[in-house]
C-alpha cells in the first residue's frame, strides 16, 4: 500500500459502508469524495469529505426530474489533478435513469488516464455484471437490459467472497481483476455489534415508543424496502409488508404467541411501509419506526441499528443489505419473496448456502416463522467477515 494521498468515493449507502471502514483507517492520507446521495452516507466517514456541488433541479428524459444530478467528469479531473491522488478506492453503483452517469465509472476512467490504482468494493451479492456496464435506460426493466457488458472496469474488484468471485468469472471478468477479501463493512458491523450490552433488549423495550410491548414477548423486526427498481418484480413493498403481516398474525394466535413487532422503514422512502402496515392484526402489537426519520423525534426513542439487531428474536426482509447485515450478528433471518419472477435470483448464495433462509409463499412462512422463533432454525454464518479491511488495504 502507498503512502501518498488516497481517494475514497461513493455516491450511494451500501458502497460508503463497503469502503467507510479502509478510508477510516488511512486516517490523515484519505480524502473522501462524495456525489448524489451524499447527505446520507456522510455519516459513514469520519474525516470530512469533498461534496461536489448539486444541481437544484435537472431534467432527465421526458422532462421527469432527476434525483441526483449528473457528475462533472471535468471537475473530477480537476480535483484529482490537484490533490495529486495516487489511487481511488470507491464503492459500486448501477447506473438508474435518476442517475445515469456514476461518480465511480468516471472515477475509474479517471484513474486510467491518470496511470494510478482504482480499486472498487462490492458490497453484496446483486447485479454483479450491471455494476460495471453500460445499461439500457430505456428498456422497461433497465437492470435488465446490459448493452455495454463490462465497459466500466477499475483494476482490482474486491468482492464478498469465493462463489462471487466464481459468478464474476462466468460473466466473463477477468480473473487478475477479481480479489476475494470481503466487505469491510461487515467487519465493522461485527466489531459494533460485540460492543452492544446484552442488556440492549431490555432496554430498547423500555422506550415510550415501545410501550405497549409485552415485555417477556418475542420481538420480530421487518425491514421494509422499496422495489421500485423491479416493476415486474412479482411483488411491492406494500403487498409483500401486507402478507407478511397476514402470516404473522395467523402464528401468534395458532401458536397463542406474545409477539412485538418493529415495521423498519426505508430511512428516505417510507410512505408505502406506512400504508401497509395498516393492515390489522389483532394478534400482533406492532409499531412503524426508524428512530432517524420518526415523525416528532425523540431523544429518548434514539436506538442504534446494532441495538436492534440485539434484541430481535427474527429479522425479516427481502433482498435488502440488512439480511446480510442481521446474519453477521448471528440473527435468525427469512428472506420473504412471495411470488418473485424467476428472471431474479437476489442473494442466491445466502440462500445456497444456508446463511438465510429464503421463504416464497405464506404457508412456508408460517412454518419458518414458528420455527425461527422456537430456535430451531439452523443457518450458517457469514464468510470472510474478520479481517477484510486489511485485504482491501492491500490492494492500494
């Protein structure tokens, strides 16, 4: 690893946690670069980074308003130039018709120019050919439709593990480029995780927000996400939520089960959460909240996602990181996916290989459910968790 000045960018959540853990420990050496979604993933850094600067308001195709503005190639350039970076480590991001031009293809096509290392992190098992290719926009299902296959590659990928490496290689990567290491943010999440005081469960129900809990019930967590970016996915968030809650129910009154309940919306997407988890269930005591977005926000209801994870019983969700997340804390966890189109196989190494379980109708789920919380479910842990922050290190 060199010791001069080191990039580290991301415009998106998953790939600031990916590479948050490597640009922390460069400490005074790391300048971080930001783009997009920067609001919500500053936090993941602790030096302070680079934002470029956002647009109020562009217009992408069919006058529809875009997101996250397009990046500057040039003014990238500019700053990379100027800093005298000697190699850039970012995250991943596929290429969305909100934001079609990623600040990490450019980066890496930067780099090249430039003659210097571009190392980028996946930071789970998803969309490992579309993260660096070109995609067509247009097309009704745009993940869907790759027209460029690998023409955005930097020089080493450091991926999750050994199957994804080997799903890399049958999509035609080239071997030299791919480097199993691991995602360094799972090895932050286990080092967070190992601080969080057995007492968390107690105490996470004792806040007002949960105070119509049973205090000796089990605690189930449902991690609600969009699926906005899949329209012929088999499912929304609403009717996925909606069932989920159906089957639940029905288990707590079958099995005359005390069971608490914890709706997690989507930090920045959460009315559909909201919607769904109307749906009555007179055998369940639920609550809709993410202390970060909660509406009247309170010192006193603040609670830490490692906090969560520590007094659940059983997280539930469907192709979202926090299935990963809640597996390298040893929760028990159930991939919910009732009636997904067969083109989409997400996390499918989760499931080959036992580390979740993947349930696609309610009938299964009720058997899992019961059997999750009765402890029964066997599920192997995560792969190359400790020590991946020094092999992405490595390759700088």
């Amino acid at each position: 690893m060199n010791s001069q000045p080191i990039l580290c960018a991301s415009t998106m959540n998953g790939g600031a946690q990916a590479i948050s853990p490597a640009a922390n420990r460069l400490k005074q050496r790391a300048t971080v670069l930001l783009a997009g979604a920067a609001g919500s993933n500053a936090s993941d850094f602790e030096r302070k980074p680079i934002v470029l600067p956002r647009v109020s308001k562009v217009l992408g195709p069919g006058g529809k308003p875009l997101l996250f503005p397009p990046v500057s190639h040039a003014l990238c350039r500019e700053i990379m130039e100027r800093k005298g970076f000697s190699a850039v480590l970012t995250g991943t991001q596929v290429q969305e018709i909100d934001y079609p031009n990623p600040l990490e293809h450019i980066l890496w096509g930067i780099a090249k120019k430039m003659g210097i290392p571009a190392v980028a992190v996946v930071d789970s098992h998803a969309n490992e050919l579309q993260r660096f290719s070109i995609i067509d926009l247009s097309a009704p299902s745009p993940r869907s439709s790759v027209t460029g296959p690998l023409a955005h590659l930097p020089d080493k990928i450091a991926v999750v593990d050994e199957y994804q490496r080997g799903v890399m290689l049958g999509l035609g990567f080239p071997a030299d480029v791919l480097a199993v290491t691991g995602n360094p943010f799972f090895e932050r999440v286990a080092e967070d995780f190992g601080r969080i005081s057995p007492n968390a469960r107690a105490q996470l129900l004792r806040k007002p927000v949960f105070s119509n809990f049973h205090p000796d019930g089990k605690v189930v967590v449902f991690m609600s996400d969009t699926t906005s970016g899949y329209p012929d996915l088999g499912f929304t968030e609403k009717s996925v939520l909606r069932s989920f809650l159906k089957a639940l129910d029905r288990v707590a009154e079958m099995a005359g089960m005390k069971i608490n309940l914890i709706i997690r919306p989507h930090p920045v997407r959460y009315a559909d959460a909201k919607e769904a988890s109307e749906y009555e269930t007179p055998h369940l005591v639920k609550v809709v909240h993410n202390p970060k977005i909660a509406e009247g926000k309170k010192l006193e209801n603040e609670y830490s996602e490692m906090e969560l994870y520590r007094a659940a019983d059983l997280v539930v969700g469907t192709f979202n990181n926090t299935l990963m997340t809640s597996r390298i804390c040893g929760v028990a966890t159930l991939a919910y996916l009732p009636g997904l189109n067969p083109k989409y196989d997400f996390q499918k190494i989760l499931r080959d290989k036992g580390i979740i379980t993947e349930v696609s109708g309610e009938a299964r789920l009720a058997e899992a459910l019961v059997q999750a919380l009765a402890g029964e479910l066997v599920q192997q842990p995560m792969e190359f968790v400790q020590g991946a922050t020094d092999r992405v290190l490595a390759l700088l």
